[in-house]
C-alpha cells in the first residue's frame, strides 16, 4: 500500500491519486469540446467491431452511440451491455470508458453500446435521464435488427453512469416497461444526501469528492426543478420491488460510498436481488487502472455476474 495524504490506497492506484479534475462551470462547454476528440483516439481491438450510429430520441432527434461486437459471434443473436459513462453529468467519455466498454464486450462476449448522452451545463437535468431511456427503449424495440437478444440486455455504468443506469431501471417500473436483465452499478452516484458519512469525510479525495459534487450538481439539476426526486436520486424512489438484479461496487475513500450501499440495501429490504462488492485501498474512478489487481479483481466479479445473469 501507498500513502497519499491521510488515505491509504492500493499501489497501483498510486499515480492516480494526484488525479483531481477541475470543476470550473464556465469551461465546461471548451472542455467537452475538447474531450469529444477522444472518440478518434480509441484504438482499434482486433477481437472486435466498433459501429458508430446513431439512436432516434425524442429530446434531442439523434443520440450517438458506438457499438462493439465481438467480431468472432458477428451474425449472432447476443446479449447486449448499455454502457452510461461516467464524467459528473458534464464530462465526454474518456479513453478509459472505452477500454472498459471492449473488455465487457469480449469478456462477456456481448454487444456494448455506448451512448454519447447529452452533458449539462447545455443540457441539464433529465436531458441526460431521458436519452439514457430512450437508448434503453430502442435497443429493446429494434433488438432483432441489432443482433441483440431482447431478453438479454443489461444496464451498468459508472458514476453518473450508475446513476443513469438505475433512473432508467426506475422509470421503466413506473411505466410498466419490461426491466433489463440486470443493472451494473460501479461507484454509482445514487444518493443526493450531501450529509451523508461519506460525503462529510471524502472532501479532499482524487477524481472525484463532494466539493466537486457541489458544483457537478449545480451544473446538473437547474433551479426549481418539478422533476421527481428519485430521478436524480434513485434511493428516494418509494418503493425498489420488481426491478432488475443488481451488481453494485463501491470505492472505500469515496464521498458516494454509502450512497452505493444505502441503495444496495434498499435493494435488498424491497425484494430486488442484489450483490455489493466495496473495493479497498480505492478511490472513485479506481478502474481507470486498468492494469491494477483491484481492476483484475472487479472485471472477474462483473463478468462473473453478468454471465450468470445472461445465463439464465
């Protein structure tokens, strides 16, 4: 183990600790710009095929989406992953997103779509929730076109992506909308508490701590917003019987850590099935390492679980 300020983190996250991404409302719209180059810049999987499209919305008339295929099951009817990247609401996929997405693709062997949501400030507040459903709703319609088994689809994402990922299983309840197969939450942002333990304690961590979080949601939801709470905050939905099973990770010095676990018990006391792994020695974003044992460990766990899941 490394040590970096009070904080004690696995040693391979240690370069990663001096991460701390800055959060400055009026360079948002230059950043994103910027950040868009990163969709050149992902290279080229020979195990894989990568599609870019684009997916009908009614919010915003065309959503982006890339698409990787396992390129040795091509003419096969496959499970599907949704992957919601992460960013705060405001920021682009990164490169990491897209290593993410191809090892879910290969190990899983599944198709992965990854939308290119829209990012507040631009866009705030449920911008991003309803292109989350809307992808969700047409990958369900148009499974058979896409090579996808309807059945055998599932939503994960990271952060603001956890986020997305467990609105969408929320909505799709409320509107009587078949549940995807499963929801794969990583350090998910589920719990608008800005009093919780952890967002109390975790105000100086890398990548991502509640000092930020004051300014990603100030960003993200406007003022005066009628909006239900649970779609910002999925542990405030009044019930969470009937929605999809759950893999939920968590980072031990993370200001979202106990929303990831109040939410994995709320799970649980209303029914849902649900599995929670809390990382150590990590910090949010901790899979950005992806040649670190604790990244080996989780894509061992998430894969495990969504085999299990496409499985039956």
């Amino acid at each position: 183990m490394k040590k970096s300020r009070k904080y004690t983190y696995e040693k391979d996250l240690k370069i990663f600790s001096l991460i701390n991404p800055p959060v400055v409302l009026p360079l948002l719209p230059l950043m994103q710009f910027f950040m868009k180059a990163f969709y050149y810049t992902d290279f080229a999987d020979k195990a894989l095929s990568v599609k870019n499209t684009s997916f009908p919305s009614e919010g915003c008339g065309k959503i982006p989406v890339r698409i990787y295929s396992p390129k040795e099951k091509e003419g096969e009817r496959l499970p599907c992953i949704i992957f919601y990247h992460g960013g705060g609401f405001v920021y682009n996929a990164a490169p990491h997103h897209f290593t993410l997405a191809k090892n879910l693709a290969k190990a899983v062997g599944a198709r992965v779509i990854l939308p290119d949501y829209r990012l507040a400030p631009k866009h705030p507040f449920p911008a991003a929730v309803n292109d989350a459903l809307d992808t969700y709703l047409f990958v369900r319609k148009n499974a058979a076109t896409l090579g996808i088994d309807e059945n055998k689809i599932a939503l994960c994402g990271d952060s603001a992506g956890g986020n997305l990922s467990a609105v969408t299983c929320l909505i799709a309840k409320e509107r009587g909308i078949p549940q995807p197969a499963a929801q794969l939450l990583l350090y998910p942002f589920v719990d608008g508490d800005a009093q919780s333990p952890s967002m109390k304690e975790f105000t100086d961590t890398p990548m991502c701590n509640s000092k930020a979080a004051v300014h990603y949601n100030k960003a993200y939801i406007p003022e005066g917003t009628t909006e239900k709470p649970y779609r910002f905050s999925a542990v405030d939905a009044p019930d969470h019987s009937g929605l999809a099973e759950a893999y939920i990770e968590t980072a031990e010095f993370d200001c979202l850590h106990d929303g990831g676990v109040k939410y994995f018990e709320k799970l649980k006391k209303d029914g849902t099935r649900a599995v929670l792994f809390e990382t150590k020695g990590t910090m949010h974003g901790y899979d950005i390492a992806i040649k670190s044992k604790t990244y080996a460990l989780c894509m061992k766990k998430r894969t495990e679980f969504l085999k299990s899941i496409f499985a039956d």
